[in-house]
C-alpha cells in the first residue's frame, strides 16, 4: 500500500514536465530541481512512514502476543473456575445429599423412638388393666380383711371395757389417797393379757392404711381402755427406743446386730411385750429385742 502511495506522488511530481512542452531550459531545469526536492521530501516522509510502519507493526505484534498471552490466560483461568464451579456443584450435591440423609434417618430413629413410646405406653396401660383385673379384687378383699380385724378388735376391747366396769370394785382403791391393797400374782393375770393385747393391737393399728374402716374408732377405744387401766392403777410401758443396760428387768429375746450403732451402744430396737406397772410396781417385765453394734455382738 506504501509503495502504491509513493507512486502516484512521483506520478503527480512528474506530470508538470510533460504538460508546459512550449518552455525555456531554465524552466525545466528549476521544475526538475522542485521535483527532486519533492521527490526526496516524499523519499524522506516514505521512510519515516516505512519507520513508523515497522514501529506500528512491532506494536501490533507485540499486542497481539500480549492478547494472545491474555486469552491464554484467561481460558486457563476460564478453565479453572468451570473446574472449581464444577467441584462445588459435586460438593454442595455431597451436602445436601448427607443433609437428606441424616434428615431421613433423624425421621426414621424418631419414628421409631415413637413407635417404641406408644407401644410401651399400650402395654403399660394392658398390665394396669390387667393388674387392676387380678389384684383389685384381692386388694378390696384385704381392706375388708383389715376392715373385719379392726371391727372384731374393736369388739373386743369393748369387751374388755365391760368387763373391767364389772372388776371395778375389786381393783380401785377403797378411799382415794390410801395405799392399793395387797393382791396375789393371779388377780393381774387379765389385766397383764389386756396390756399384751392392748401393745398388739397398737403396733397393728401403725401397720393399717389411715383410711381403713374403724380404725379411728380403734385407737378411740385403745385410748379410753389405756385410760381406764391407768385410772386402776396400771401402767403400760412400750420400751421401743429407750437404751438398754444389764440393769433392766425385761426379758431379752434376741440381740439384733446393727452396723451404723457406735461401739458400747445397746439400744432397745422392738419392744414384743410391754412392761406392765401397778401403782408403781412392776407385775409384768415384758419381752424386747436389743439392738447393739455389731463389733460388740461378735465378741
């Protein structure tokens, strides 16, 4: 394209000379002297272009290598974020399945948590039944059991009331204030069985439901007998608790040994027949169990 240019300039430098044929030689020859001057002028602009035309050439390479450079790279790096993009499509697919996953096995162990609580809760609720079925009948029957011994004590310490109404006479004092009168081992024989019974029945009564029938009538009546023997005179001692020392009159049936009691302690763990007193004096020792250290009892 450069080398076309420069010809039509040399071709337009040129035409001058040929179109004035009718001119001098010093005409010509000062035409020639500006068409050279041209001609060199436009020699010189074409090699500063032909100059600027390689300068613009190796900037274009240079460029185009630098572009080339740049699209290389940014393919690589295209190529890495696809790679990348592509990894964390896998990943997020990897977390979502094992959020699924664990979701659906939470699901199935909580159904199965509740599968197990409602069968459990049914069956409990069958052996209540069925309990209720079998054991309520025997439990009715023994609350009218316990019933029918608290009416029948109940009886018989009305009985006992009545006849210690009809032994009045022969076990108060004649005037009040005076000595008792003397009285065999015999006439406390009763009195001695109505305190053993008395004891029974009050160690029963602690044993029975509050809300058994006729228990409260029971300990009514215990009580006014207790008061009607202490009115004649007779005392009825429950020993249960109180320390025990070689000293003592009651009967020791057995010698229960207990861990937690310190070495050299003897305390009265039962009592099995209280101690009966008559103004005083005892008529009956009674019956008791001692509780003792156990270091002491094996020596």
């Amino acid at each position: 394209m450069q080398k076309r240019l420069f010809l039509w300039l040399c071709l337009f430098c040129l035409v001058p000379l040929f179109s004035a044929p009718g001119q001098n030689g010093n005409d010509f020859q000062q035409q020639v002297s500006r068409q050279g001057t041209a001609i060199r002028a436009l020699s010189k602009a074409y090699g500063q272009l032909r100059r600027s035309d390689g300068e613009m050439a190796d900037t274009l390479r240079r460029t185009t290598r630098r572009l080339d450079t740049l699209y290389r790279s940014l393919q690589s790096k295209q190529l890495q974020m696809e790679e990348q993009l592509r990894q964390n499509r896998l990943f997020a697919a990897d977390v979502a399945d094992s959020l699924v996953n664990n979701s659906l096995l939470k699901m199935r162990e909580m159904e199965r948590h509740i599968r197990l609580f409602v069968y459990v809760s049914f069956s409990i609720v069958i052996l209540l039944f069925i309990a209720l079925f079998f054991f309520l009948p025997r439990l009715l029957t023994r609350q009218k059991n316990m019933d029918e011994v608290a009416a029948e004590h109940l009886t018989q310490v009305t009985g006992w009331v009545d006849t210690l109404a009809q032994k009045k006479e022969k076990t108060e004092p004649a005037i009040a204030g005076t000595e008792a009168p003397e009285e065999d081992a015999d006439s406390h024989v009763f009195f001695i069985k109505v305190a053993d019974e008395l004891h029974r029945m009050r160690l029963r009564i602690e044993r029975m439901p509050p809300e058994t029938k006729g228990v409260t009538a029971l300990s009514n009546a215990l009580q006014r007998l207790t008061d009607e023997l202490r009115i004649r005179g007779y005392e009825i001692h429950n020993l249960t608790g109180m320390s025990y020392n070689d000293g003592m009159s009651a009967l020791v049936r057995d010698f229960i040994p207990v861990d937690d009691m310190q070495k050299g302690e003897r305390r009265i763990l039962r009592t099995l027949r209280p101690q009966v007193k008559f103004h005083g004096r005892i008529i009956s020792h009674g019956e008791i169990e001692v509780a003792m250290s156990a270091i002491d009892l094996a020596r």
